[in-house]
C-alpha cells in the first residue's frame, strides 16, 4: 500500500479528511497527488501535508495507481472523459466519491471494462468515524478491492455491497444521515433552552449525550432497542418522552424521510448518467 501512487482529482473537505486519515496511518505524502484548479486550496494542501498539488488533472494522474474522483457530481462526466485515455493506458483502479455517479456510467466514460469502485462516504470522514460503503464491479481484481478498502478505512468503519443498488438505501441511511442526527441535536438543544437552560449549557449537554449514546451503542452486545428499554423505567420521565415522541410517529417520520432521500438518490443516478 505505502509503495501505491494515489491522485485526487479535486482537493475539497472529502479528498482533505482521506489524506489526512491516510497520513495518519503512514502513507507517504510524496505518494499522494491532488489536481485542484483553485491556487488558494493547492497551496493549503502543500502546506497542510506536504502532498503534491498540480493545477492540472492529467499532471497529478500520471502514473497514478488509483485515482480518487473527489469533484462535484455533476463534473465527473467530464473529468473522466478528460482523462479516459490517460488511465486506460495506466491501468489505473478508479475510485469515485461522487454521490449518484453509478459505476457503469464512469465505467462507459472510461471506455468500458476498466475497474471502477463506487464509494459513499459521509462527513464525519472529516473527524475520521466515517461510515463507507463500498461497491466494485467486475473489472476489480482481489489486489484492488484490498486497496479501495483500505484507503477508505483511513477515515472510518467499511462495508462492500454486492448490488450497487443498495447504495440508494446507503445514501438515505449514512450518507445524508448526519443531517438527521444534527436536525435532532438542534431540536433537543432548542427544548432544552426552552427548559430554562442557557443555550451553551444545551448545547454541551445535547452533544455529549449524543456521543454516549453512540458509543454505547457501538461498544454493547444489545441492540437499541434494548438498550432503550433499559433507560426507559416504567412510568419514569424517558417513558413521558418517548410516548410523546411515539405519539408523533417518530419512526413513520424516519421511514417516510429515508424512503423519500432513496427515491431521489436513484432519480440522480439517472440524471447524472444521462450526461
């Protein structure tokens, strides 16, 4: 891996936290490459990991082993086609973190049968406790699959999906689920100053709970649900709540959303790959 040459193409907060998370774990910087059109961002990512930064997309991908479409959604189609020659040539495994890009239509702009990996990160990568999913289609050799896999594990927990169909339920559920996460802390800090308490004190408490809860989730042999059965006394004050959140269909109002957020996530796909 350490011998391995990586290029991003785009030097935004996602190509930002994987060379961070790849630094971390001893990656060499000078194996790191990144194409970045803005002087102003090439010039912090020399000076925050000492990577390579080059204006052009073709310079940073020359002799690359991966490349990482670390760009805008809508801009991959031109990208690849830009730099179908050049990795056809290299043999390069392709790497896209671009939510909604299918792996067929970057595959087709490459030329076809080149390997493709489809990523979806979500922002916490940025801190390093990201959730990734992952999905390679056929021309992915066992070599490249390792590879893929650990390059995402630098910036958090993995897993492969054996149909890229399921990345729209991916999406929904840890894609765009931080935002649900937040949308809930800033409702609980909102009652809570509602409570009488200041907002920083709110605040404070609603993300430290937040985050214990999660790692208990994480650390305990039990599912949630027991886990919530076992802070909810019968008759006590989590039982008040919880009948008023189940009251407000909490979990229709989350089946509703992610269904909704998946729907839309396969309506981009198409219109991405229509380009």
């Amino acid at each position: 891996m350490n011998e391995k040459t990586i290029a991003f193409i785009g030097g935004g907060n996602m190509a930002r936290s994987l060379i961070g998370g790849l630094i971390a774990d001893r990656h060499p910087a000078a194996g790191l490459r990144v194409a970045e059109p803005d002087a102003e961002r090439r010039e912090a990512l020399i000076a925050d990991f000492e990577v390579q930064a080059f204006q052009e997309n073709a310079t940073a991908v020359r002799g690359a082993d991966v490349v990482i479409l670390a760009v805008k959604p809508n801009r991959v189609a031109d990208v690849v086609r830009e730099l179908a020659p050049q990795i056809q040539a290299q043999g390069s495994l392709v790497i896209s973190v671009a939510a909604g890009v299918r792996c067929a239509d970057i595959d087709s702009w490459l030329g076809g049968d080149r390997p493709v990996v489809r990523a979806m990160p979500n922002t916490p990568a940025l801190v390093q406790t990201g959730a990734t999913a992952l999905f390679a289609n056929a021309a992915v050799s066992n070599e490249q699959r390792d590879l893929a896999e650990t390059i995402l594990r630098a910036v958090g927990l993995i897993v492969w999906l054996d149909d890229e169909r399921d990345m729209n339920a991916v999406t929904a559920i840890s894609g765009s689920g931080p935002a649900y996460f937040f949308a809930t802390m800033e409702a609980m800090q909102s009652a809570g100053e509602s409570l009488g308490l200041d907002a920083r004190t709110a605040h404070l408490l609603t993300l430290e709970t937040a985050l214990g809860a999660a790692r208990m989730a994480l650390e305990s042999a039990e599912d949630v649900d027991e886990l919530k059965r076992r802070v909810t006394s019968p008759g006590g004050t989590t039982a008040a709540a919880i009948d008023e959140l189940e009251a407000g269909d909490l979990a229709g109002a989350y089946h509703r959303a992610l269904h909704a957020a998946a729907r839309r996530a396969e309506e981009l796909g198409q219109e991405l790959g229509d380009q």
